[in-house]
C-alpha cells in the first residue's frame, strides 16, 4: 500500500470533521473522495500532508507512519498536493511559482547561494529548464514570465498543478481540480489527470463533478458528514443505496 | 551578468564620490559617508528579511548595539576584575588579550580586537536565535511587538550596567588593525581607506544578497512572504528558513555596529535606541521593502542628510513621519509602485 489511513479522527472545537476514516490507496491507482460540501474531504487532505495534526488515527506512507509530521517532511517524502482554493505566491511569475516545487529536488542552500557557486548555477539552470518543460506539457508555457496571480482561473489551477507536479512526487492529492472549470476544461483535466497517472503517479483525488469521477477513478470512498459511508469501483458505487440517498436525498431512496 | 549592473554602478560610484570630495576639496564628507555605509549593511539585511522573507524587526537596533557594546567594551574597558574567570583565563592562554595601562599608568587588561569581534558576533548568533526560535512563531503585529521589546531590554541593558558606561556609553574605543596598514579608526589620515574598507564591504554584503535572493532559498523565502502554508507543503522548511534569515541579517547588523564603534571610537545608548529601530524599518520601506537597492540608495541619501544635520532637532520625527506616510499610502514600499494607482487610493478614500 502507498497510503494507509486508520482510525482517523479530527475535531474542530464540538464538530468532527474527520470520524473514524480508514482507506487505503494502492500504487498506480486514481482514487477519489466524493461526498457533499462540508463531508470533510479538504480535511482530510490536511490530514495527510501534514498541515493539520489528527486529533487521533494513523496514517502511513510507503510503510512510514507520517502523521504528525511537519508538512514539509511529508513532501520531502513524496507527497505532493493542489489546493481547493488555489493557493500561488503573489508578485512571482508562472514559472517562479513552478519552481519552488522544485525545492525538495534541489539542495543549494543559504552559503552557496550567496557565493553563486557554479554548481549552484547549474542546478538553478537545471530547474528552470525542468519547469519550462513542465508549463509546457500542461500548454502554458507562453505564460511562463506572466505573474501567476493575474493569471485567468483555469491557467491558474494548470500553474498550480505544475508545481506540484516538479515535486515529482509519488503521490499526488488534487483538491477539487475541475472546480470552477467549463465542460470543456474539466475534459481536459480528465485527460491529464490520466496521462499523469500513466507516468506512475499515484492520485487521490476530491471532486464534485461526478462524471468526471467516474470516468476515470479506479476507486470511490464516500464521505458524510465525516464518516465513510461506502468504498469500492465506480460502478459499486453509482449503485449504493445509501451513496444513492445521500446524493438524491431521503425521499427518492426509499421507494 | 545583468543582475550584476547596478553592483558595478555601486563601485564606480563609490569611486566617484572620493575623487569628487578630493577635488572639491570636502573631504570632511567622506566621515558622514563611512557610517553611511556602516549603517547600509544593517538596512540591507533589513530588507532581506523584511521585503524577501516578509518578517518585521523592530529591534535591530538592539543587534547593532550588541556588537558595538561588546567590542567597545572588551577592547577598552578593564577586564582585569574578570582575569580568574574561565573564559578570560582562557583566553588569556589563547593570547587573545593585550596588558595596556591607563592613563594613570596602572596595568589593565584588554581583548584583541579581532577575538572581541569574533566574541560580539558569535553572541549575537546566540542572542538571535534565542530570540528567533520562540519570537518567528509570530506574525505580524505580534512579531513586531515581540522585537520590539528585545529592542527595548537591549537599550535598557545599555543604559543599566557600568561596564556599558551607562547613559554616557563608551568612549576611548580602540581602532580595530584588520590588515598591516588598514585600520577601522576615526584616525584623519586614514579617512580614505576607512571609507572605501566601509564601502567595499557594503559593495561585497550587496553581492552575496543579490546573489541570495535570486537563488533556490531567495525564491523560498519569498514564497513564503506569498504564502508560508503552501511553501511548507512544497518541502521548504520555512521555520528553518525564516530563522537563517534572521540571523544573517542580525548578524549584519552586529558586524556593521562592531565596525561603526571603532570607527567612531564609541558607542552610546542612542545607538541602541526604539527610534534607531523605526528608522531602519522606515528606510527598508521607503526604499520599496522587496527592493535591496531601493533601500541602499534611499538609506545613504537619508543618513547622509540625517548625519549631515539637515533634519536638524526634527531628525527621530522625519522617520517617524516618513513610516507613517508609507503605511498609509503605500504599504509595498515607494519604489516599484505605480505613482497613479496611488493616486488613484487616495481619491478613492476621500469619496
Ligand atoms: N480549520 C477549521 N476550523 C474549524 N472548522 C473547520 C476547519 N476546516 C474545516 N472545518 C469544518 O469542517 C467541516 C469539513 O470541512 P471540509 O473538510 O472543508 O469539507 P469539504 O472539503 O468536504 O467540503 C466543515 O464543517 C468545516 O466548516
Ligand atoms: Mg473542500
């Protein structure tokens, strides 16, 4: 198993967010989480890269526990994400933002920076050759000098998945990807998505749009109200009756 | 390369600025200058910490002082009360210190100047990430609130202890031999090579920061001004990274009070003062925060002016003034903005 979550729990004052959560995701698989607004999906995110502590449960990559690890250990390891509400760094090009993905693949530090060694010169050469290539598989490439925050939405979201994408991480967790995206971008995303994952990359995935889920997802866990409430292959599924109620509502199940 | 341009201006400016004193015959500029240059090294790693790390400092006065008291005091100040303790005894066997006689001709003992050098700027290292560690948790008001009172226990430690001189400060502060023939003094036939050593090594301090800041940390730390949560996620240590910054740039501020003291031959509380704080803050914004030669150029023509006593008695409030004119109308910084968006700001207030 690449990840395996047991037992996770995560309260926000008198709410539980997280209730007893266990899955796990095997490698080379596109999982996805689905349930309604507030089921808990972002904090289970957070969970797993480390940018909010369990109130209680385990979670293991690659063998390792990583719970209560500080987020950037957890990347180091391989973890890379996107998030809901994008998160670019102001006044820094497409291709800047890009490139700080690449920081856990790189080493020069506070010395040789400052002394501009040749080595240094090379990586930084190296890196920013490395995210060009990048923008470009994901077709933004003439955006690179642009300042990724005045970007349109949909290139917004492309910067944001590059530079999660130069963490070459083995494990990537995608946050709502086609949030906000036309029909015609969300088919797009569908398609990297997967071209992504044939590269070996591992993905969990959050989405609302639910074709989009099913198209290319391997597996589906169901969130409410924090709990899972069901998991298995798309079409398992599109044919439980409680996933059935919660996203038809009661009346319509019970008949 | 072309992100080296403005450093080579820098040096033929420098250049310049001599020979123009020497053949208008104002050589007594090149004084005002050499601090001006001392107090640049503070300002620029200032503003790597503030503008690229997006971390305030209200107490780098209190990291300037550090340097100058110590090395005043341990150069100039007796120590033979302290000779049995451990430290001095050991640096004795070192040969770290120096018997001298004061001027009644009783026997005192002294540090070297380079090893009380090396002392101020290893406390200072200590002393920042004391500090660091517990205060970089903070943001924002709290952070600057935070610095500001290691600032204001810095000040009230000078003023406190005899061995600082109290409200008089230290006088008598040694020149500081750093090469055969090349002093840090006050000494007037040696005010040419003080003022290139001043300015030689701001032009060095610029070119290991323009280095630093367009490196893989430099893109790390402004990353983490944008949006420290996601950067950490992006496997930067950013607790870390803040820590480092703030070291390097106290410890700028150290070398440059360490250097200004034995240029000037000492040091006084005023040195280590809340108001020499805001001025700092205040040049680093004025010159454009994100910006390390904005606030070169815009902290050498107002210490200069300052040093020149062109603010006259209104000098503290000139900076004072100066910050809350940035915070209102342009909380980036000056330089860089766009002069109609300004505009633009303000009328929109006055609707
Ligand atoms: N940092 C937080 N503090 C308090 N409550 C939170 C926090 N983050 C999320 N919540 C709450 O936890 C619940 C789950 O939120 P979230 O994980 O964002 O849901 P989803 O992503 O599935 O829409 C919501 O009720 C939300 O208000
Ligand atoms: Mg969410």
């Amino acid at each position: 198993m690449l990840l395996d979550i047991k037992n996770l729990y995560r309260r926000f004052g008198g709410l539980q967010a997280v209730s007893d959560v266990s899955f796990s995701v095997r490698p080379g698989m596109i999982k996805a989480v689905i349930g309604p607004n507030g089921a808990g999906k972002t904090t289970l995110f957070n969970l797993i890269t480390g940018t909010l502590p369990p109130s209680s449960g385990v979670i293991h990559f690659k063998g390792q526990p990583i719970h209560g690890l500080a987020p950037y250990r957890i990347a180091r390891q391989g973890v890379a994400r996107t998030y809901q509400n994008i998160k670019l760094y102001p006044g820094m090009t497409a291709l800047e933002n890009v490139m700080v993905g690449r920081h856990c693949r790189s080493r020069a530090g506070f010395l040789s920076g400052m002394l501009s060694l040749l080595w240094t010169r090379k990586e930084e050469k190296a890196i920013r050759e490395k995210c060009l290539e990048l923008l470009g598989l994901l077709d933004i490439a003439d955006l690179a000098e642009v300042e990724a925050t005045s970007l349109a939405f949909g290139q917004q979201r492309a910067v944001e998945l590059a530079r999660a994408l130069a963490m070459e991480p083995e494990l990537l967790l995608l946050d709502e990807p086609a949030a906000g995206l036309n029909i015609y971008e969300t088919a797009e995303v569908a398609r990297l998505i997967t071209k992504i994952n044939a590269q070996g990359i591992t993905v969990l995935l959050v989405e609302h749009d639910m074709s989009l889920v099913m198209d290319i997802s391997h597996e589906i866990v169901v969130l409410s109200f924090g709990e899972k409430i069901a998991e298995g292959t798309p079409s398992e599924i599109q044919h439980n009756k409680e996933v059935i109620r919660i996203y038809l509502g009661e009346d319509d199940a019970e008949d | 390369m072309k992100r080296h341009l403005p450093l080579i201006l820098l040096i033929l400016a420098v250049i310049v600025v001599q020979l123009l004193t020497r053949w208008t015959d104002t050589a007594f500029y090149l004084t005002p200058l050499t601090m001006t240059g001392y107090y640049s090294l503070v300002i620029v790693g200032l503003c790597l910490l503030m503008g690229y790390a997006g971390q305030i400092s209200l107490g780098h006065a209190g990291f300037f002082a550090i340097g100058g008291y110590l090395s005043a005091m341990l150069t100039t100040k007796d120590l033979m009360p302290l000779k049995e303790t451990l430290l001095l005894g050991l640096c004795d066997k070192l040969g770290l210190l120096v018997q001298g006689q004061d001027m009644l001709g009783v026997a005192s003992l002294q540090m070297q100047p380079w090893a009380a050098c090396g002392f101020a700027i290893l406390a200072t290292i200590i002393v920042a990430y004391a500090i660091g560690i517990p205060v970089l948790k903070l943001k924002g008001h709290y952070l600057a609130m935070a610095t500001l009172g290691f600032g204001i226990i810095v000040y009230r430690l000078a003023l406190a202890f005899p061995l600082f001189g109290e409200a008089d400060g230290i006088s008598g502060v040694p020149g500081f031999p750093l090469l055969p023939g090349l002093a840090v003094s006050g000494d007037f036939n040696s005010r040419v090579s003080n003022y290139y050593l001043a300015w030689g090594m701001v032009a060095l301090v610029m070119w290991l920061l323009v280095n630093l800041i367009h490196s893989r940390v430099g893109r790390a730390l402004r990353a983490i001004h944008g949006a420290e949560g996601a950067t950490n996620a992006m496997g930067v240590d950013t607790a870390r990274y803040k820590l480092n910054t703030f070291v390097i740039s106290a410890v700028l501020a150290s070398i440059a009070g360490i250097f200004l003291t034995h240029y000037n031959g000492g040091i006084g509380p005023s040195e280590a003062g809340i108001m020499k704080s805001v001025r700092y803050v205040a040049i680093v914004a004025i010159g454009g925060m994100a910006n390390l030669w904005g606030a070169l150029v815009m902290g050498a023509v107002l210490n200069i002016m300052s040093l020149r006593g062109m603010f006259g008695s209104y000098d503290d409030a000139v900076f004072g003034g100066i910050l809350i004119v940035i915070m209102l109308f342009a909380p980036q910084g000056l330089l860089g903005i766009s002069l109609s968006a300004t505009f633009k700001r303000i009328f929109r207030r006055g609707e």
